[in-house]
C-alpha cells in the first residue's frame, strides 16, 4: 500500500485519535508541496528559470497527483513554485484525505459543532503505515542515517512549513531543526512552502 508525499504529511499532522489536524495552515501547505515534489520526482515537472515547467504530461494513475499535473498543464504562464502551493493547497489537502480515506488509514467521523454546524474529524484506523514512516524518518533525523530520495523530499517539505513538532514531538526541537535543515538545503520545494506560508502571513497582516 504506496501512500503519496501528501498523504504522509497528512498522517504526521493528523491527531491519531482525535482525528484533528495539527498547525492546519501549515499542514496544508506542505501537502501541496509535498504534491509538487513528488511530481518532480517522477518526471512530470522540474523548476526552469525560477518557474514551475512541465516535462512530462503523462498521468501517473494516481488521482491527487494527476489532479496537480493537469491543473499546472493548463495554466497559461508559468509561475513559481510557490504560487503553485497557495494555489494546490485546497485540492490536494482533499485528495490527500480522501487517499487515506480509500487506504483505510483513517476513518471519518462528523460532529456537531455548537449542535450546528456539521464537522468531520478524521482520527487512525490503521497505525502501522504511519508507524513505519516515522521509524524511518526518525532513523534519518535523530540516528543519523542517509535519507533516500522521498525520505530527503518529504523532509524538506516538513522543515519548510515548520512541521517538526507534528513529525518529531518527543525530540530535542533544536537539534531536529539543524539537522532537517542540512537535509533540506538546496531544496526547491522547502523554500517554495516556507515562502507560500510567509506570503500568507503578510496577507493576513495587511488585511487587519
């Protein structure tokens, strides 16, 4: 069962059992980059000129990363990746949630919010695939071990949006944090969703 680079930031955020989503805003956004690199992992697009480009438009048969394939494709100029993550940040979240919902890694549960409004929460079915990738991403983090190539992706999208208490909760968050960010240097798509959250940021203070 092959989970996408979404869908594993998705089960670092999300509370096991109370099925919430850590440091939402943030989590978000690495999910749409993680969606971005995992593209770029398999071919279908590289950064040319500061700029997200398409190399391949062959479907991967996988619905959230194809979703973001055709959305780039189609998009008129090209723009920077992260432009790329405020835009995918919506629809990939939901097709990360609904692969884990199809994997049967997690369940969802609706509530009544204030006995109004209709809310779901999304907490563990099954642990083990999260087990494991966070027994391989602490081997890479806090043991020292060489990341491989989604080890090292993944990582970089963590560090960028800040995600290191979500993916390392019991560890020293300093040491954490020098180490993701010698792993993450020179990494497109760490820069792409710290930039996109800073942009975020700025909006909002502008706003009030």
């Amino acid at each position: 069962m092959k989970t996408t680079l979404g869908e594993e930031i998705m089960l670092l955020a999300l509370d096991d059992e109370t099925g919430v989503v850590q440091e939402r805003t943030r989590a978000d956004h690495a999910v749409a980059a993680a969606t971005l690199a995992e593209l770029a992992l398999a071919g279908r697009i590289g950064i040319v000129d500061g700029k997200v480009a398409v190399h391949d438009r062959s479907p991967m048969n996988v619905p959230a990363l194809d979703t973001a394939l055709e959305a780039i494709a189609a998009h008129e100029k090209p723009a920077e990746p992260y432009a790329w993550v405020s835009r995918l940040a919506g629809t990939a979240v939901a097709d990360a949630r609904r692969g884990l919902l199809d994997k049967g890694l997690v369940r969802e549960v609706r509530k009544k919010r204030w006995g109004v409004f209709s809310v779901s929460r999304y907490p563990e079915a099954d642990g083990a695939p999260e087990a494991a990738l966070r027994a391989g991403l602490a081997r890479v983090v806090l043991d020292g071990t060489d990341p491989d190539e989604r080890q090292s992706a993944l990582l970089a999208v963590v560090h960028g949006a800040g995600l290191h208490k979500a993916a390392f909760a019991e560890a020293d968050q300093r040491a954490v944090a020098r180490r993701m960010e010698l792993l993450s240097q020179g990494n497109w798509a760490a820069v792409a969703v710290r930039k996109a959250l800073e942009n975020l940021q700025i909006a909002f203070i502008a706003s009030t």
